[in-house]
C-alpha cells in the first residue's frame, strides 16, 4: 500500500491537500471539485488490478473514517466524535444476564471510554448522554453508569500482586464466583467463560459435508470385526485419502495398512466416520488414546499413537462398565440366565481393576527405584 500510494499520487495530475493512510483506510482533503476527485479515483484503480478503491464523500459536513464520525466546524476546523452506523442498534449485554460482575462492568468501562477517548470537549456532553440512554436501555442502574463515569486511577501491579496461574471456569452464580474468591487468596486468578450459549444449543443452519472436519475418526475392516483410530488436524476425508492410497499402493505407512498388508482384507473406507471433532492438538491426541482404550478390537498395534496413561484406565473401565450394563437387559438383572455366567458387579469389578492398577504402579516404582540404584 505504501509503494502504491507513493506511485499514485506521484504520477496524478491533480494530488490531494492531504493524504492520511491507517492499513487500507484513506482519510483524503481534496481541493480540485467532485470532477476531478472521481478522475483521481480512476487513477488509483488503475495502479493495480487487484487493488481497488472505494469513495465516501462528506455529507452534512460529516464524514465517518473507522470509529471516528469527522465533523467540519463554522470556524474551518475539525472536531470529532463516536462513529455509529445507521443500523446501529445500541443492544448490548444486558445487567440481568448471566455473566460474572466483572464482564458486565467491562461493558460499562469500555463504552464510556472509547466516548472519552474519541470525543473532543465540544461533542463529550451529547455523547456521554447517548452512551447513558443506551446503557439504561440494556438495564444499567444510574449508581453503576455514575460510578464507571468516575475517573480511574489504575494501581500498577507490583511482583507480589502478580497471579502464579489462571483457572478456566465457566460461571454459574453462586458456586464459580465463590470459587474464584478462594483461589484468589492462593494468588489464582480466574478466567469466566459461558456455561451455555444459544449456538449451541440450536442446530447448525449450514449443510454438513462428510468427513469436512477434524478430530478423531475410525475406520473399520470389512472382512473383520477390528477398525482403526486416528487423529488428525486435517480434513477427515484428507486422511482417509492418504490411507487408501498406502493400502492400494501396499505401503505399510501406519497400523491400517500394515493390517491390510499382513491379512489381505479389504477395508472399508466407505464406513469412515468421525468419532468427535476436536481443533485443539492435545485434546485430540488424548480423546484418540481414550477411544483406541475404549475400542478393544482396534488395529493400532503400532507405536505412532499416543497411549492412555496407567492412571485413567480405571476410571475408563469403570465408565464402560456401567454403559454396557444399562445398555444390555442382561446385565441388568441380578439372577444369571442358564447359558451365562453370571457377572460381578460394578463395583467389584471396579475394586479388581483399581488393584491391577496399583500392582502396575508399584511394579513401575520398584523398576525406577531399582535403575536408580544401579546408576548411583
């Protein structure tokens, strides 16, 4: 933009009394009539095909550039105020919604402070008004909007004041706020985020396409009862391209392949599905450990995926317990049936899992104990 605008106006006939640029944003005076603007208009479309501008000239002695509605005085001079666009609807979050104290009041600050800060003295009364009614409107009391109007006097933080962590919780009144506090005195400070909100709630409008996103995804064997868990950043169908393409070109590149390879089945590409779609990379890599633990007939046997830490496999299994007995009449009732044997119950089951897990750690423990004892 820099080098275009210095080609432009160097090579115009006619050059603008001022030429003032933020980004992409002109904010032009100019001296030699309407004719001659829009002839400079054509001038600087035809610098560069791909560049073009577009005109807004003042209208009533006013002329918005970004937030900033410029108007023309008796005097020749120029003041200035909030710029609002005509479907401007002053609908903001509203008092009664719930919100943490802190993010309803950061409304308040941030409206009177962007009227301060892009208001000259002559404009600052009629538009502090404004801010006033909107924010009454949106059911602001007057003792909230007189004292955000007080003038701030911002404590710098010292070393000692500065948080050692944050916590993420969503707020819900009553129970996080009182949390927050208690963190507080540890020197946590507290992050709110929404519970629930309308999106997601309501359906997507827009047409879904098939294996459109990214996450975690299976795919299974046609010939037997095994399929294969992975993740990815990328487009599902993306990735089951690259895995049809190793298995017809008989590349073992990961444990789908190599299945392929070893067995000579046929996998069922057709049947990919995505098991969740997750953007961010850990969370990915740990709902793919927990589906490969929850999937026993899997085909990863190859080292390239991340495995489930010792410690949740408990709690999984005792999860999946539980699903498959509500899910299965079966295992509902407590008197076996003469063709099965009967089934311990959940917590039993859970009682011999926690055990095989404490074995595992103290094992784990004795065989780091043991290296380190040899080392010294």
């Amino acid at each position: 933009m820099e080098d275009l605008e210095e080609r432009a106006i160097k090579s115009a006939e006619y050059k603008p009394e001022m030429w003032l640029r933020y980004v992409d944003d002109t904010f032009v005076i100019w001296t030699h009539g309407k004719e001659k603007l829009n002839g400079f208009l054509t001038h600087l479309n035809s610098i560069h095909h791909k560049i073009q501008f577009t005109m807004e000239i003042e209208e009533n002695n006013k002329l918005p550039f970004l937030d900033v509605s410029i108007i023309k005085n008796r005097t020749g001079g120029l003041g200035y105020t909030v710029y609002r666009k005509p479907t401007h609807t002053d609908r903001y979050l509203h008092a009664e919604s719930h919100h943490h104290p802190s993010q309803l009041n950061s409304v308040l600050k941030t409206l009177i402070t962007r009227s301060e800060r892009l208001t000259d003295n002559e404009h600052k009364t009629e538009e502090i008004e404004k801010v006033k009614k909107a924010l009454q409107q949106n059911g602001f009391s007057d003792n909230n909007i007189k004292r955000a109007l007080r003038p701030r006097h911002n404590r710098e933080r010292t070393e000692e004041d500065k948080p050692v962590a944050k916590a993420l919780l969503p707020y819900i009144k009553g129970t996080t706020d009182k949390i927050s506090k208690v963190l507080k005195k540890h020197k946590i400070e507290t992050v709110f985020n929404t519970d629930r909100k309308i999106g997601n709630i309501l359906p997507s409008a827009k047409t879904k396409i098939p294996l459109e996103g990214q996450g975690v995804y299976q795919i299974p064997c046609g010939d037997c009862e095994k399929s294969y868990i992975g993740q990815t950043n990328r487009r599902v169908q993306t990735r089951r391209e690259e895995h049809r393409n190793a298995v017809e070109k008989n590349q073992a590149t990961s444990s789908l392949a190599q299945h392929a390879k070893n067995t000579g089945h046929k996998i069922n590409f057709e049947e990919t599905r995505i098991i969740a779609n997750i953007e961010h990379k850990t969370k990915r890599i740990i709902r793919e450990a927990i589906e490969i633990e929850k999937h026993t007939k899997n085909l990863n046997t190859r080292d390239d995926t991340q495995r489930l830490p010792i410690a949740w496999k408990p709690i999984l299994a005792n999860k999946i317990i539980r699903a498959r007995r509500n899910a299965s009449p079966s295992m509902t009732s407590d008197a076996p049936t003469s063709s099965e044997p009967r089934r311990k119950p959940v917590k039993e089951n859970a009682k011999i899992i926690y055990k095989a897990a404490a074995e595992q750690v103290n094992t784990s423990s004795q065989r780091i104990t043991r290296s380190r004892t040899k080392k010294t």
